[in-house]
C-alpha cells in the first residue's frame, strides 16, 4: 500500500496521509477537479511526501450530491489500492452526468457499488464476529478482541461497539489499529498483534455447549453455514473447532433419532395427566335457557364455515330482558378481534346517534345476523366480504333462539342482511327504511340502513346527510318504544 | 434427582429450543446505551452472530426456562410423555447466561420460551421476570424475544410487551383439525383470541398517550408466529392460507415454518422421516411472493391440482411457467408490480430497473448486471436488441431453465 515517490508518467501524484484519509483525497480531488485535471492523469498514493497540487481554481465551484460524498467515505475503507482513482473517475464522470449514480448498469457504478457492499458487509462480520475476551474483576474489568478485517473499517466499525457496550471497559485490536472505549472516551491506537489480546475467556466453554446443543443433527447444511460464516473469520471464532466434530457425527445422531423406537411415556405423565386434565365430563346438548349459556354454545358454532378463518364468534351484548333489540350484518375486523359488535368505526357511528336519541346503549341488545367475520385478508389488512345466503340461513338459527329468550318489544334491522334474516324475504331498505313489520309471529321489525353505509360515502356533505337520515330513523325508533 | 450444573441445563434447555425456527433479532427499532450507561443496543436490523452447520443463524441465546411441562403435544419434544432429560433454571441463571453471552459479543440478546409448569401463569410470571431484570437491574438494551404462553393473563402479557422487542404465539399446526389431534390439551380458539388481544394492545401502544403525547413501549419488534409442517397432511395451498390470514387479522411480522423434524423419543402418532427442508424453504419463497411481490396467496398454487408447491423450481418460477401468456415483459415499460413478477428479479433488481430506465434504455446485458442470473430472466423479458422470441412458450422452457436436479444431501 505505501509507495515510494516513483518516476511517473502522470501529472500529479497525490500522496495521502493513510488508508482512510477520506478528508485528503476530497480536498485533493477539489483542487484537481477545479482545475479541470482528468483522471488519468493522476496517481493516487498512501503516505510518503506530498506533491505541489494546484490551488482551488477561484470562482470555480464543484457540486456533487451528499450521496456520492456518504458512500465515497465508506468506498475510501476498502483494501483495493484503485479505489482513489475510481472516486476521482466517477467525480470527474458526475460533471457532465449528474445522475451517473442511478445508471446501476454503469461499469464504474457497479465497481463503486461492489466495493461498498464489500465494506458493509466487512463492516456487518465484524460487528457479528468480534469475540470479546475478560481479563481482570471489578474496576479492573476489561474485554478485548482480536480481529482481522478484509477492508480498514476499524473507526467505521468502532461507534457501533461505543452505542451497544457503553458500560464496558472495551478494546478491539487490528492488524491495522486499535479501538479503546474506557466508557467514555473512544481512543484510535497502534496497529496489535494476536498475541497482544488474551487466548482465552471462561465463558466459552459454556458458549461452546451452547453452540453444540443448539444444532440440529437432522438438518445438516455446511454449505449454508459456510456461505454466511466463511472460513477467513474462523480462526478467531471459539465455537468454530467444534464443526467438523458435529458434522462428522450428524448423520449417526440423525438416523438414530428416527431408528429409534417410540418409547414408553414418561413415569410422570399419568400424573400430569391426571392432575392438569382430568377427563371433561361429557355434556349433553341442552337447550340454553340464557343469553349466556346460548353465546356459549355458539362460541363452538360449526354451523357454517366462517368460523375457520374469524379469531372467534361474536355473539349479541346486552341485558337479558332488552325490550328493544338491533341486528346488524356481522362483525367487522375490530369485532372479530374484540369479540363484542358494533366496536369498530360503524360501532362508533351507531354509539353517537344512539347517544343523540337517548337510547341507552347498556340498556338495549345488540346482534348481527351473521356471527363471525367474513373477510378477504389483503396484505395485512382484511377487506369485508359479504356473507351469502347460506352463512345468513346458518346463522338464523342463533338469531332466532336470541329472540326468543329475548322476546323484544321491537327489533331494528340494520341493513339489508339483518333484515333478510328476520323476514326471511327479499327487502329493498332504501324504499322501505322507516317502516315497521309485523312478521307472522308477532315480532316488530323497524327497517333502517347499516351505520356503515354512511361510513362508505366519499362525499362529506352526503354523508353528513345520510347520517342525519339515520338519526331520524332511530328517533322513531325511542318514539315507538315510547308508545 | 441430582443436581444440574448451569452448564447441564444450559446443554438440555438449548437442546430443547432448537426446534422453534424463529432467531430472528430485527424490527425492534433504534436503541442504544450511550444514556444509560448499561449494555446492548438493536439497531433495527438483526445480526447473526454465528452459524451452526445446519445453517441456521445464532442471533439470540435461545432457551427454555425449563423442559418440564404439563402439555403432551406430540412433535414436541418436551411433551410430558417425552422420556428426555428435564431440567429448571433459575431466573439468575438465565440473567447471568444472558449477560455474559452478550458482553462478550455472541449474541444479539434473548429468546426465552418455556414449557409450562403448574400453570399458564406461574410460569409466564417467571419469564416476565427474567426480563424485567434484565431490563432493570442489569439495564440491558439487547433484543428480547419472548414466547408468550397464550393462557396467561392480559396483565402478565403487558407486562411482558413493556420489557420485550418482540412477542410471538405459536400457532402450532395449520389446521385447527391437526392442533387437537396432535396438541390435544391445546385450544385452537384460545390460540386466535390471544393474537387477537395482542394485536390490539400494540395497536393501542402506538398511539401517543393523551397526557405526555409519546408512545408507550409495547413490543416494538411486533408479534410472530411459528406452525409445523409436514407433522399433518395440510398441502402446501392450505398452509399458504392459514399464513395470507394470520398476516391480515394479527398483523404478525411474520410468519415461521418449521420442516417437522425427528426428536429423540418421538411419539407414535407422528411421521418418522427426514425434515422436509426443501419444501420448508419453498414455504418461505411463497411467503415472500405474498409479502413482498404483490402475488395473492390463492395465485401462487393456483392450477396446481395437488396444492403443494413444487420442490424442484421456486413458485415464482413454477407461477411464470404457468402463466406464459403474461410474458415476456419489456423491461423499459413494464410497471413495478409486473417487472416483480418475471423470475430471477428481487425488489431490489426491480428498483434498479425503475431507476436506471429513467436514464437510460436497457439492453440485455445491462439487465444481466442488475439481476443475479440472466439465463432465468432472458426467457421471460424484452429488451433493447433482445426478444426471446419463441422460447417463452417452448414446452421445453421448463428443461432449460430449472437448475439440474441435484441429488439433496443425505440425512
């Protein structure tokens, strides 16, 4: 890396104060570059006596993005002597295209590319691989490693060593220079020996048990090991002596595994068993003759399979003896979660103009027609699907015991679905919202729109429109539940 | 029973982790010790430490705080039928562990998972613990995974978020069906309604409180998930499913599969045979398809009347192949979503495209610099000077392109 002053052919020769002098190269390349000297005319060098270089050209002003400056400093890291020209020729290259950088496809960009991905990943292993060892107790208390990077990363490297053992009284030793952190200071020294960092720490033995018993025998893959750890960082990794034992020995561990017989159950699991889960008592399917017993013979519905892909059942909220009962169409992502309804964004809407009309919502009973959620999942989210008539029909039969326990002075349908599941016929909600039908048996149903109709509005004026439509209805609702 | 040294338990407590797949130690976000003074740091990627020759990353010291446990789920080695050796450490040991192992550089912090003893909430008690003094007394700021025990309490479980990067709840098995024939005392819906909760409460967490306007820490590295495959007969299609709808109602950050791999004293009721670790890996592809490539769980083995993936090729491959029509794509026009869909580009082949086209027309060889191996991609692209031709709809495309069956290394 060090050279001599030679006869050259080039105009310049830059000599640089060290491997890593990123700061003498810019002010180098700023004159140079000014003075509109082209690349192959200089020759870049590590140390050794400094040549005359031309003073910044006055009034000349040279502008590349912050980009190239970030990644030319980490570039300057690496251990390939070119890597100063190649920064010069893509400074120089900048001047008459700017985006030079973005052409990926360019040689010279894809030179720059692989020698900073070279030193990140040289910089990544070695905050992966460094191996602290302690000597001395208490105040006297230090760990230090030993460590041969490809590329001069030690003061990239370093702060990251500072951020994550600040409480430790550190040093990392190079062949190319050392870091110390006494945890306040960081200190860049000399270049260190192997011999210079202690040979051992009491630690490994239990780190070296750890690696062995972590492995598994039956998935041997050496070559993805290798890939990831490859061989150059082994020779100061204490758990790596190990491999060729548990290599050698996987394929014998492995087939006894599967060769060997499935064996008694263990002395104490009877007694576990006996303890932790006793046989259930098999119950026999009784009528519920409460909300709480029928929500929890629903929270086992298998009567459509909307239950497979919903978190649970949500089952109807509210006092047992509700006079005035609201069915929705089914829980949303928030009541899937929860397993209450009407909790989500249309719950929040249903909450304020219930709040508006006076009807206490502790007081009322609410339900959907269709007890679990079913959903479309999109990524991480889950779009709303609309259950068919099927799930409906399904699900009546939850609704309709509901009912009867309940047996409600009035019903409001929210929404075509609910009202298709209490009238069991076709309904058309935006002609006959407001209306109140009688079914067969006795039963009052009030006709109104889903809340989350309104939340499906774009246009802010409408909706505030339709909300207001929607308040009316509930109005009339508290009205006849007055008479 | 004889006393057990730390470094024993150490040996069966590893021992019996090492079937959990997940070692990941990222998404945590930034955090460091230059205020406290104390120990560790994570800086939103992971760092893996070493690798075993399984080729599995070391990130975390991944332990059991103990083996003993009241469950008997048949894959799992710990089930209390298992004749393995069981062993108990002491929440001091585990800190002790823990910071020692981190101090000197081989790890990236904890994944603490536990069989449960006596019950659900003794034991998430004892693993909240171990983590509150880690965080406390020994001001530790590495990663902290813990394996939350779904029946333990809504307060245990917020206490774990407070003091924990990452939570995650094993779904066991893909199908509800398989949990109770192979996990019989294991509650399916129990299983949902813990993630669910969890979802919520990080949601919750990410709002700014009213009062001091900042956010409380719960669990900033999310939840995760891990299910066994090839222990039942769910086909790949089922699997991918299962995964497409625990990624949209939990928002999990992932999700890990795990090849059923033979233990030491298996149960009866499973298969004794090799792990199927190509098919585990071409699970992670297809995830990766659902996560990062715009394709739809359904999509991915949509015309496959067997619902498995196919081993030899990878499913974007095996997708193209199926959907010539769709092909070939002119690198200089196509949109980001349809350039991500040609075999043999990554997001960040893709980008680089979107990037250098702006400046420049691309030619096949510029293609080949940007990708990893242009002898995939050329079938399936046009570009400056390059049409395949005939090749994207030649029956024997297949041949030409798929890597050359390989005999797998033995077991």
């Amino acid at each position: 890396m060090v050279s001599q002053p030679t006869l050259s052919l080039a105009a310049y020769a830059v000599q640089l104060a060290g491997p890593t002098d990123f700061d003498g190269w810019r002010d180098a390349a700023r004159k140079l570059a000014t003075n509109e000297v082209r690349p192959e005319d200089i020759e870049w060098h590590v140390g050794g006596a400094a040549t005359e270089l031309p003073a910044p050209t006055p009034g000349v002003e040279f502008r590349v993005s912050r980009d190239f400056i970030d990644r030319a400093a980490i570039v300057a890291c690496h251990s390939d002597s070119e890597r100063f020209a190649l920064l010069y020729r893509l400074l120089w290259r900048q001047r008459s295209a700017p985006h030079l950088l973005r052409i990926a496809s360019d040689p010279d960009v894809r030179r720059f590319e692989a020698m900073e991905k070279s030193v990140r990943r040289d910089e990544h292993k070695m905050h992966a691989f460094v191996r602290f060892r302690k000597i001395g107790d208490g105040v006297d208390e230090r760990f230090v490693a030993w460590f041969e990077p490809d590329h001069f990363i030690l003061e990239l490297a370093a702060p990251f060593f500072v951020r994550r053992f600040t409480g430790m009284h550190w040093a990392i030793l190079t062949p190319h220079g050392s870091a110390e952190w006494d945890r306040e200071r960081l200190a860049l020294g000399p270049a260190a020996s192997k011999e210079d960092a202690p040979d051992s720490d009491q630690s490994e033995e239990m780190w070296r048990t750890y690696f062995a018993s972590i492995f598994n025998p039956a998935r041997l893959k050496v070559k993805a090991m290798q890939s990831e750890m490859p061989k150059k960082y082994w020779r100061n990794l204490p758990e790596v002596s190990l491999i060729p034992g548990l290599v050698a020995g996987a394929d014998q561990a492995a087939r006894e595994m599967i060769a060997r017989m499935p064996t008694m159950p263990a002395p104490h699991h009877e007694a576990i068993q006996a303890r932790h889960w006793p046989a259930a008592e098999e119950q026999a399917a009784t009528e519920a003759q409460s909300i709480d017993a029928l929500r929890q013979q629903a929270s086992q519905c298998r009567r459509c399979p909307l239950w497979s892909e919903a978190t649970q059942t949500v089952f109807g909220e509210g006092p047992d003896d509700a006079e005035l009962v609201f069915v929705g169409e089914q829980p949303g992502d928030q009541e899937d979660l929860q397993g209450r309804p009407f909790v989500g964004p249309a719950g929040k809407i249903f909450d304020a103009v219930l709040g508006e009309a006076g009807i206490d919502r502790a007081a009322v009973y609410v339900t959907n027609a269709v007890k679990h959620f079913k959903f479309e999942p999109r990524g991480k989210r889950r779009i709303h699907s609309k259950p068919n008539a099927g799930e409906v029909q399904a699900c009546r039969w939850w609704l309709a015991q509901e009912l009867t326990l309940l047996k409600p002075k009035l019903v409001v349908a929210l929404g075509v679905t609910a009202a298709q599941s209490l009238l069991e016929a076709p309904v058309a909600i935006t002609r006959q919202r407001g209306q109140t039908i009688m079914r067969d048996d006795g039963l009052a149903v009030f006709l109104t729109i889903h809340p989350s109709y309104i939340l499906r509005i774009r246009d802010p004026q409408e909706a505030a429109t339709e909300c207001a439509r929607f308040a009316e209805d509930i109005r009339t609702v508290r009205e006849t539940m007055a008479a | 029973m004889a006393v057990l040294s730390t470094r024993e338990k150490l040996a069966i407590l590893s021992d019996a982790a090492k079937y959990d797949a997940s070692c990941a130690s990222s998404g945590a976000g930034g955090r460091d010790s230059l205020k406290s003074g104390g120990i560790g740091s994570t800086e939103g990627m992971g760092i893996c430490h070493s690798y075993a020759p399984d080729g599995r990353c070391i990130s975390l010291l991944k332990i059991l705080l103990t083996n003993f446990c009241i469950y008997d789920c048949s894959y799992c080695i710990n089930r209390s039928s298992s004749n393995v050796r069981r062993a108990r450490f002491t929440v001091d040991e585990v800190v002790r562990l823990t910071m020692d192992f981190y101090k000197r550089n081989y790890i990236e912090g904890l994944f603490l998972s536990s069989g449960v003893i006596r019950s659900p909430d003794e034991t998430m008690t004892e693993m909240v613990e171990v983590v509150r003094r880690l965080r406390l007394d020994e001001k530790f700021g590495g990663y902290i995974h813990l394996k939350t025990i779904p029946e333990a309490s809504a307060e245990l479980v917020e206490k774990a978020g407070l003091y924990a990067d990452r939570l995650s709840i094993n779904v066991e098995l893909p199908t509800d069906e398989g949990v109770k024939r192979l996990a019989p005392e294991k509650r399916p819906e129990t299983i949902r309604v813990s993630m669910a909760k969890l979802r919520s409460k990080i949601e919750e967490k990410a709002e700014p409180t009213l009062r001091t306007k900042t956010r409380e820490r719960f669990a900033p590295g999310g939840q995760s998930t891990q299910m066994i495959v090839g222990a039942d007969a769910t086909p790949d299609a089922g699997i991918l499913k299962t995964s497409a709808r625990l990624y949209g109602s939990y928002q999990l950050r992932r999700v890990y599969y795990s090849a059923f791999s033979p233990i030491p004293d298996a149960s009866s009721a499973l298969p004794l045979r090799k792990p199927p670790l190509m098919r585990e890996h071409r699970l992670y592809q297809a995830d990766w398809l659902m996560r990062f490539y715009g394709f739809d769980q359904s999509e991915i083995l949509d015309g496959q009347p067997d619902g498995m993936l196919d081993l030899e090729i990878d499913p974007k491959l095996a997708w193209a192949l199926r959907n010539r029509a769709s092909f070939p794509l002119d690198v200089n026009r196509a949109d980001k979503e349809m350039l991500l869909r040609i075999p043999g580009f990554g997001t960040r082949a893709v980008e680089r495209i979107i990037e250098t086209r702006r400046f420049k027309r691309l030619r096949l060889e510029d293609v080949g610099r940007l990708c990893q191996s242009i002898a995939k991609v050329r079938p399936f692209i046009v570009a400056d000077g390059w049409s395949p031709g005939a090749t994207t709809d030649a029956a024997r495309l297949r041949e030409t392109i798929a890597p050359k069956p390989r005999q797998l290394e033995l077991l």
